[in-house]
C-alpha cells in the first residue's frame, strides 16, 4: 500500500496555563488514505478542534508537542518552520470552519477575500500572480462550483450582506481555492439551520466525489458525520477512544463513552418517552388556558424606513402544565415572539392574555408584579451570567428585587434552589467561569424558578450544550415542571428535541404560523409542505437514518 | 454613500448652529456690562450709552441675536477692542499656525502611534511592547506645559539643536501667503532652506503636543490588534495560507483601525484645545496664544471667535472621521 496521506502516531500536544501544563491530546493515533473521509466525533473539550488545527500547523498559542509526530504524504510536518508551511497549508491542506459569520473578515468583499487566498497560493508556488481578472474568473468559477447563484455579483458583496448558508459556501470556495488534496472540515454545519446543513452536507458529499477528496470532519453532530464519513474516530478527553467504520460504530458501539454519546442523541424518528409520565397523571376535562396572544404583530423599521414585519398576527393558547414547542429556522421570528410573549419586546400590536389578564397594557409597577409569575431563560447559559457575580448572587438576584425576603431566608432560598437543581450547595460561592456550560444552564433554570413562576419561556435552551448534556437538561426540565407544576413555551430549531418533549407546537416560517397543533400529530402526518421539508431536513441529519445508509 | 455624505453634512450645519447659540448664550449670562468695557475705565455714563446704541446692546435679546446670527452668518465676529481690528482678520492670521501645528502632530501621532501599537500587538509581551507601554504610560501622565520646558532645556538650550520657541526667526522672510502653512507654503515656493527652518522650529512643540495624543493612539490600536488578531477570520486567513504579513498589515489593521480612528478624532478636538498651553510655552503665534492674551485683556469678541473656530474645526474632523469610518466599514453605509 502507498503512504497514507497523513499519519498520526502517537501525538501529544500539552498547553501551558497559570497552573501548569494540560494535557490536551494524549497519544492520537490515526491514519488517513488518499481518498478516504475520515469523521472525529466528540464533545466540546475533548480536544478534536486542537487536534486538526495542528494538522494545519496553527494550533493554540503556548502549545508544546510532547510526543509523537504528524506525517502529512511522507513529510514531517510536526515542527515545520512557518516558511515551510507556506506551501502546505491552504494549498495541500486547507480547512472550513464553524462559523462562517466569524470566519470571513467584515471588511472585505467575498471577492476580495477569495482572489486574495488564490493570490496567496500563486505566491507560495511560485507561479508568480495572475492578473485581476484571471483571478477574479478564478473566484467565480469557484463560487460556481460550491452552487451559489449569480457568483459574478457576489464578488463584490460583503460577508454582512449573505446569509449563514451562503456564506459557509464561500469559505467552502476559499478551502478548494488552491486545490486541495486534504480538506479538514471544523463542525460545518453546527451554526446552520436544519435546511441549510442538509444543503451544505450535500455539497459537500457532491464536491467529495467530483473532486476525489480526502476529508477529515470533526463534529459533535454525529448525524452529519454519518453523511460525509466512511470512517469514524471518536474522542474523548484529548484521547481516541474507538475508530474503524461509521457504521460499525454507531451501529455497535464499543467504549462505554461512545454507548453514552449515541443514546444522548435525541432521535427525531423515536416515540416519545413520555407516554407513562402522561397516563399516570389523570387528564383534567378541560385545560385551562394559561396564556394566550391574539394577533400579536411585531413590525420593526429597518433604517432605510423600510418596514420589517418579524412576528406577523400569531395567535397561540397555551394550556396550563403543558410543554408547547416553537420550531422554527432561524429569522422566522421565534424569539421575537418569545420575548414579546414577557413584554420584553414591545409588540406593535395584539394583545397577550396571561392567566385570564390582557397584560399588553401594563406599565410600571403591575408589569413588574406580573413578571414574577413568568420567567426566562436563555440560549446560551455562557452570556447570561455576570461572570463578576457569584452563583449565589446570581440565583438570589430575582429575590432581592422582587421580595422583601431577609438576607438569611435569602440564602436558604438559594441553598433549596441549588439543591432542586441538583448542584452541591457549595456552588453558590463560585464564580460562572468555574462551572461547565450545563451547571451553568441549570443555574439559569434556578434562577428562574427562584420566584416560583408559572411559566417558564426556554428561549432554545440546550442549543449551546453538548448532546449528553443536553439530554441531562432536558429531562431535568421535564422533572422540575412535574415537581413545581410548571408549564413551558419551549423554542427549539431542533425538531428532535420538541419531538422528545412538546405536548403541542407551532411551526413558525417569516414570522407567521404555518402549521400547529398535537406534536406528534404533526411530526406523523405534516399537513404542510414547509413542515415537511423541515422534518425531512432533520431526518437527513438524523442518526438513525444515516446509520440506515451507510450500514 | 452620497446620501450618508448628505447626511452627515446637514448634521454638521445643524451642530454648528447649535454652538453659535451656545456662545452667544454663555457671553451674555457672563457677568460685566460689555459696552462699559469697550468704553474704557475713564467713560461717562453718556459715552456708555452711545456705545450700547452703537453696539445694539439696548436692543432686545431675540433682535441681539438675529443680528449676531446675520453677523456670523456673514462671516462677521466683530472687532477686538485691543487691536481694533476685526476678529476674522485676526483669526485668518493666526489659525493657519495652530491647524499647522496640530495637524504635524496629529500626523506624528499616527504614523508613530499607529505602527508602534501594531508592533506591540504583534510581538506582545516582547522589548517593544514593553517600550510601548513606557512610552504611553508616561505620554498620557506628563503634562504638557512642563515636558514642553523639558525639552527646550534639553534640545534647545543644552544641545543646542532647535530653536526655543517661536515659528520663525525674525530675519527669515516667511513665504508668500498661500495655504498659511509655513511648510507647505515654502515648498511651493521652491525655497528649501526656509522650509528646513521652519521644520526645526515646529519640531519640538509638535513632539510636545502629540506626545499624548500618540500615547493613547498607541494603547487603543494595540489593544484592537491583540483581539482582531485572535478573531476567528484572523485563525481562517491564516488557514488559507495568506502570509503573515499580509494578515497583520492588511487584514488585521483595517479592523483594528476602526476603534483607532475614533480616537483620532477626539484626539483632534483635544489638541486644538491644548494649543492654548503648548503655544504659550513655544510662543507659537497661533489663535491659542492669541485667545490667551485676548481673555486676559478681557477682550471678548476674539474670545467668541476662537471658540466658534475650534468648535468648527473639531466638527469637521469629527464628520471625516465618521465618513473614514463608513468609508472603512462596508456595514455602516446603509445607516
């Protein structure tokens, strides 16, 4: 057999911190054919993203290879001087990255930015550059090939002006601007919509066969890995703890870590588990309605003057302690309605009606009163702590404003809450950044319920959580709402989730409700075409489908 | 781009406008009765009067300030009652040598401040950062009055390289007037020596009243580069194999620059204002020595004058400033 294209034996990469070094890759091993798509799987922190970013010789700053050595087509790429990577990186190896908002450089045009890196290559190889417009029919047949419309008019569009799929498109077009022969994919679908992500995964299937790509893709999202790869790694804590066939892996997984990672993964094709929890308590005759909204519009002013309707007459009841799902992509005006539904967002009309009191109206001291009753939490738990006060602070934050409550019935207050949220009592003298990005949601989730609120509004709650531990937060929420009689308006673009969990669910598309009604109901017999496209969307990305392929 | 030009420009006039009201406001809440003053200590009460008329002091305040208005708008600041000569005479004389002097240190200011930042960004941590940091740590603290006579001291009077103060000797004969730049105009004139003189007279008040200015261009182009550099595009430019120097010069310094030029553009407004300490030091005969001794000879119209002027002049920069901006940033076009 000829030289893998890149051998990695053994590697070790350390970083120093304050309290000594870490030891973020320990002793990977992986080999990577000509030809081959080879899939990491892992969570946040296990360090997938360090890994091939050392592959590409831009690894974080203060990094120290410890052991082992990374062979890229015979040569050892380990410790090469930046010169050297001159001629490797972009052009023999080049990358696509998460965020294709964050990844291209605001101010430059698509065009700009593209010829730029084709520039760059001509340089490195020594071709000397070719003219403007060589480069710029370089860059549209580029932008054509990764399938967007119109690329002669793209060229001179900003990144601002394109939307999260078209833009993926074009750091696509940059990656295989210098003719890669291995294309490293850092999560390309995570900050998509469901639609798009099918969209780019295709493309890249389709650009893999014209273009005989070799590809390595990390991702958490195990769904899109089985789309593109044959081959299957999976990490955990800076090692490898399973490889071989996609198929074998997620259809039989060895490693204890891998059984754990797959069963986490909410299945949109599954029944929902709540079937038992539902029939054990007796259904009230007739629910009683806790919140409603009439026609609630919002129409914002661009800055041209040009009017923007974002949430278009939505009517919706909610029922008292049911889970009612908002699915939507996004811009289709979900958390708008969300935060119009607390009055945290003026609506510009309709009226919303919570437990029998219009509360559109209110002003000053009663809206502060009605708050109480309903509560918010946000996407990511990352943001929405002060990370300058402590956990304590932060959960007894709503009693100090909204009670009279003494200092100590304050702390034991908090002490119940943590304990409700099942975190140590000892959390509250911590500060945010101490704590994983699942304690800290369950610290939002105390802090909203510290008032003990009717209704909770979870504003894509488990978005910014990795799988495993999404689904601890999800049926910890679903536990708090028996114990506290809560009822939830649950916002999600991940259709699995509202499947798992939503009693009822509105479809929302450009701010207007295309579909509602029983959720399974919907996710059985979608009366919609939008509907069913988004299902059929999810489904594409899904596990159990994708294992269904490949095996 | 237009429109946001238009726009911009109705919002200076409309500024402007608001700073004529301000100063007519704030000189007749002022205390002192200024018809006695123009009269003199030795006036009678009918002399007085007569100048009051004269003036259009009796009048009242909404036909005051009609007329001030139509003065202004005219291109009329009255007369100072030291020279009795009109304020904008005076003021066309004397601004072309402070906008000289702040716009050769406003130029010191970025094109050492700027590069100095980037530098230190790019090797954080390292000699040069370390320098930076000195070297902007004291140009925000030292006054500006006293590392003026420091370096008069030193440059001047040890060394003997520059001269003490003032914009020319009296023996050279300024260029003829055409931009009032004594730089600039000597250049055009051909004449190579008088302009060598006229650096080495405006090289050290330049350094002095750029020197914290250039302080704070530093720190706040620094600070932009550090974390431009650590953004996502930075990571992905480097991926697509873009050299590094490209991404620090070209890449990373538009972005930087943003935050940098607001700076500048305070910066502008601040310096116009220190020129009154810096050219007092230098004797520089620009509109701040001359608002200086116009309000100690309580001499007001020249006072009104210069406000109005350095009010424009801060306007102005501040919209190109603005446009730079929009020029720069593709996002704030629409807006």
């Amino acid at each position: 057999m000829s030289t893998p294209l890149l051998d990695i034996k053994d590697y070790s990469l350390d970083i120093g911190t304050f309290d000594g070094p870490v030891h973020v890759l320990k002793g990977i091993n992986l080999t990577v054919n000509r030809g081959d798509t080879l899939g990491i799987v892992g969570e946040s922190g296990s360090g997938k993203t360090v890994l091939v970013r050392s592959v590409m010789g831009i690894g974080p700053k203060g990094s120290e290879v410890t052991q082992g050595q990374i062979t890229f087509d015979g040569q050892d790429i380990t410790r090469l001087t930046e010169k050297a990577w001159g001629n490797i990186r972009g052009i023999r190896i080049s990358m696509i990255f998460q965020d294709p908002m964050t990844y291209l450089n605001p101010l430059f045009t698509i065009g700009q930015q593209i010829s730029d890196v084709i520039a760059a290559h001509q340089r490195a190889s020594g071709e000397g550059v070719a003219s403007k417009s060589a480069r710029r029919a370089r860059t549209v047949e580029l932008l054509d090939q990764v399938g967007m419309r119109d690329p002669d008019q793209l060229f001179d569009q900003y990144p601002h002006q394109l939307s999260g799929g078209m833009r993926q498109r074009v750091l696509i077009a940059m990656a295989l601007a210098g003719k890669p022969e291995l294309l490293i994919a850092d999560e390309p679908t995570t900050a998509l919509d469901v639609t798009v992500q099918a969209q780019v995964l295709d493309l890249i299937k389709s650009l893999v066969e014209k273009l005989n790509l070799t590809v390595v893709m990390i991702s958490h999202d195990i769904g899109a890995i089985a789309t593109i790869a044959t081959r299957c790694a999976v990490m955990y804590k800076g090692e490898i703890v399973e490889q071989g066939a996609t198929a074998d892996i997620l259809g039989n997984p060895q490693h204890a870590y891998t059984k754990q990672l797959l069963a986490a993964v909410p299945d949109i094709e599954a029944e929902p588990k709540r079937v038992a929890a539902a029939a054990a308590e007796p259904k009230t005759e007739k629910p009683v309605k806790l919140l409603e909204a009439h026609d609630l519009t919002k129409i914002y002013k661009s800055q041209s003057g040009e009017p923007f309707t974002a949430v278009d007459k939505v009517n919706l009841s909610v029922a008292k302690g049911e889970i009612f799902g908002v699915v939507g992509e996004s811009g289709s005006g979900k958390s708008t309605l969300a935060r119009m539904l607390l009055r945290l967002i003026e609506p510009t009309s309709g009226d919303i009606i919570f437990d029998g009191q219009n509360i559109s109206g209110l002003n000053g001291e009663p809206l502060r009163q009605m708050r109480r009753h309903m509560q918010f939490v946000f996407q990511n738990p990352h943001s929405a702590l002060n990370g300058r006060h402590t956990i304590g602070d932060a959960i007894g934050e709503p009693l100090r404003i909204q009670t009279n409550m003494s200092k100590r019935d304050i702390e034991a207050r908090v002490e119940a809450l943590l304990d409700i949220v099942q975190l140590p009592r000892m959390f509250k003298y911590r500060y945010p950044h101490e704590l994983s990005g699942g304690q800290k949601q369950r610290v939002c989730i105390a802090r909203a319920i510290a008032l003990n609120p009717r209704l909770l509004i979870l504003d894509e709650p488990t978005s910014a959580l990795d799988i495993s531990v999404q689904a601890q937060v999800l049926e910890f929420l679903q536990q708090v709402r028996a114990e506290l009689d809560l009822t939830y308006v649950f916002i999600s673009h991940d259709l699995a989730v509202i499947r798992q969990i939503c009693d009822q669910t509105i479809v929302m598309k450009r701010g207007q409700i295309v579909e509602q009604g029983d959720t399974e109901k919907i996710f059985l017999s979608p009366a919609e075409d939008y509907t069913r496209a988004l299902i059929e969307s999810g489904r594409k990305t899904s596990r159990a489908a994708n294992i269904g392929a490949t095996g | 781009m237009l429109t946001f030009t238009l726009r911009k420009l109705l919002t200076v006039a409309g500024t402007m406008l608001g700073i004529a009201v301000l100063t007519f406001v704030i000189t007749n809440i002022a205390p002192g009765d200024p018809a006695r003053l123009v009269a003199g200590p030795n006036a009678t009460e009918d002399m007085v009067a007569t100048i009051r008329t004269e003036y259009g002091l009796d009048r009242p305040m909404i036909e005051q300030f009609a007329i001030y208005m139509k003065d202004l708008v005219t291109g009329d600041f009255g007369t100072s009652i030291v020279s009795t000569r009109p304020v904008l005479d005076e003021l066309l004389r004397y601004a072309p040598a402070t906008i000289e002097l702040v716009l050769v240190a406003m130029l010191l200011g970025i094109f050492v401040g700027v590069p100095l930042g980037m530098l230190s960004a790019v090797y954080k941590d390292g000699p040069i950062d370390h320098f930076t940091r000195i070297l902007s740590i004291s140009g925000v603290a030292i006054p500006a009055f006293w590392f003026g006579i420091l370096m008069q001291l030193y440059f001047s009077v040890d060394l003997g390289w520059l001269p003490v103060s003032g914009r020319l000797p009296l023996v050279t004969r300024p260029p003829e007037f055409i931009t009032g730049s004594l730089l600039i105009d000597s250049l055009l004139a051909g004449n190579f020596k008088t302009f060598n003189t006229a650096l080495s007279y405006i090289i050290l008040p330049a350094i002095v009243l750029s020197f914290p200015c250039l302080a704070s261009i530093l720190r706040v182009n620094r600070a932009e580069m550090i974390e431009v550099l650590q953004s996502d595009y930075i990571v992905a430019a480097r991926a697509h194999g873009i050299s590094s120097r490209r991404i620090v010069i070209c890449y990373a310094l538009k972005n930087a620059l943003l935050p940098t030029l607001a700076m500048i553009g305070l910066r502008f407004g601040w310096m116009l204002g220190s020129t009154v300490l810096v050219e007092t030091v230098f004797d520089w005969p620009g509109i701040g020595l001359y608002a200086v001794s116009s309000a100690l000879a309580s001499d007001f119209k020249p006072v009104i004058g210069v406000t109005l002027l350095i009010g424009f002049l801060f306007i102005i920069t501040n919209t190109l400033v603005d446009l730079a901006y929009a020029w720069i940033d593709p996002r704030l076009r629409r807006a």
